[in-house]
C-alpha cells in the first residue's frame, strides 16, 4: 500500500516495529472516539425521543420547538430540522438563533434565500456579524458574487472598529452619560423585584440604561441599591460595598448590569439617575419616604 511504502521510505528498518508499537495505540484512539460519538448520538437520539412524547402539540411553543430542532441539528439531520425552524420562525420571526441556522441549512443546499436569514440575524445581533460573516463569505466566494465581498469586507471593518469603542463604551459609567429608562416588561420587573426583596438590608432600588452610541441593541444596566439605615446612625461605606457585592452576585438582567451605592464616587451619577422618568423599580414595604 502506499501508506506503508511511505512509512519505509521514511523510516526504514524501524518501520515494522513502529507499526507494531503504534497500531494498538492508534486503534485504541480510533475505538474511544467513535464509542464517544455513538453515546452522543444515542443519548441525543433518546432525548428526541422524549421530547416528542412530552410535546404533543409543538406549534404552540418556541422554546420547544427550537429545543427539538436544536437536537436534530446536533445529530447533523439538517432536512429534518427546516420544517422546525421555519415553524418556529411563523411564530417568532426574529428569532436569532433559528435565523442562523435555516440561513446556513439553506445555504449548504445552495438556496440563496439563506442570505436573507443570515442578514436578518446581523441586523438584530450585533454580536453575530463574525460568524454569519464567515457563513455569507462561502457563499458569495463560491457563487462569484465579488461585490457582495467586498461589501462584506467593509461591514466588518466598521464592526471592528464599533467593537473597540463599544468596549470602551461599556467599560466606564459617570454622571456626563446620558441615562435612559430601564424598558424592562413588566415580567421581568417582577423577577427583578423578587431578587431585591430577599436582601433585608435594601430599602429602595432606582435603576436605568446607559444610553449606548456604539451597538446600541446591547444593554448596559446602572442599579443604584439604596442602603436602609436609621437616621440616627452615621454612614457606613463597608455595609454599601457589602449591599453591593451581594446584589450584583444576585441581579440578572438581559445586558451587563453595573450595581453602585448612591454615596461616594458614584453619589453625582446617582442623583442623575434619580431623575430618569420610572427609575425608581423597587421600595421596601417599611421604608416611609425616599432617601
């Protein structure tokens, strides 16, 4: 075989005894990858199974529908998954992940109505534009579309240059910002006020957005966590920082999320974010009058 014709070529005499010593190692690597792979497969193929039986009516929901089509994805059943992702996207047309997935089944299968999936997902995530980028290039290379290139090319060249801003953007917080209402739905409000409520020590909370110049769809959260204390005490930094710790472990909300005391370096930003309209978000049931 050819194989081994290179093997003595490049080894000579000692070619024989590396196959011998190397073989049962090879085999062995081979053995433990493909039994990995079939418990996979297996273990994917049982939770299809049991995600059928548990949704008999998968149309209704979303997040049954992409759990379902994200475990045949796994199991590299790429036709078996369109019908899920075009049902899921009838319900949620702006549903990320299953736009990114249909737009690259589609793709593979050279259907160009793909491209309209993927541009659907960079427009809505900012964070996607890397791998959908690398998704439109394969198919604009392959199909010749060389002005879709080098529009391409310029659409990541000004991502790059907004990512190194944003970061910057997202990295610092002070009173010369400019702050926004939260715009929680009332469902995740109520989650919030859930989370604040287990903290004794919290009277009141406001809370707003950073207004962001630089992929402005992204989120950044200021809470400012008013600490209770009776008014015959002094102030005490080290139970602020502590409110503070606590909360910013606790608090999770959909972007990055900046916890601070309305005293000390941050007592000017506070006093800003008194101000936005609804900043106030949750009050302690004892607590009498706004500090």
């Amino acid at each position: 075989r050819s194989s081994d014709l290179a093997s003595e070529t490049w080894f000579g005499e000692l070619a024989p005894k590396l196959r011998a010593e190397l073989g049962p190692i090879w085999a062995k690597d081979i053995s433990e990858t493909w039994q990995e792979r079939h418990a996979r497969a297996g273990a994917l193929q049982h939770r299809l199974e049991r995600l059928d039986q548990s949704v008999p009516t998968p149309g209704a929901d979303v997040d049954a529908l992409w759990d379902r089509a994200r475990v045949v994805l796994e199991l590299k059943r790429e036709r078996e998954a369109e019908p899920l992702l075009r049902q899921i996207l009838a319900l949620d047309p702006k549903h990320a992940a299953a736009n990114f997935q249909l737009g690259r089944v589609l793709l593979d299968d050279s259907d160009p109505a793909g491209v309209a999936h993927l541009e659907a997902v960079m427009n809505e995530d900012d964070e996607a534009v890397p791998a959908t980028s690398q998704i439109l290039r394969a198919h604009y290379w392959r199909t010749g579309q060389s002005d879709r290139l080098r529009e391409l090319d310029a659409r990541l060249d000004r991502y790059e240059k907004n990512l190194e801003a944003s970061r910057a953007e997202r990295n610092s917080v002070s009173a010369s910002d400019t702050f926004i209402p939260h715009g929680l739905s009332e469902a995740e409000l109520q989650d919030l006020r859930t989370t604040l409520a287990t903290d004794p020590q919290l009277a009141f909370a406001e809370l707003a957005q950073k207004q962001l110049k630089h992929f402005p769809k992204q989120k950044f959260f200021v809470l400012c966590a008013h600490r209770w204390q009776p008014w015959h005490r002094l102030p005490n930094a080290d139970q602020d920082r502590a409110l503070v710790n606590r909360l910013s472990r606790a608090v999770q909300l959909p972007g990055r999320v900046l916890v601070i005391s309305p005293a000390g370096s941050y007592r000017a930003l506070a006093r800003k974010l008194r101000r936005v309209p609804g900043a106030e978000i949750y009050r302690h049931r004892e607590t009498e009058r706004a500090v």
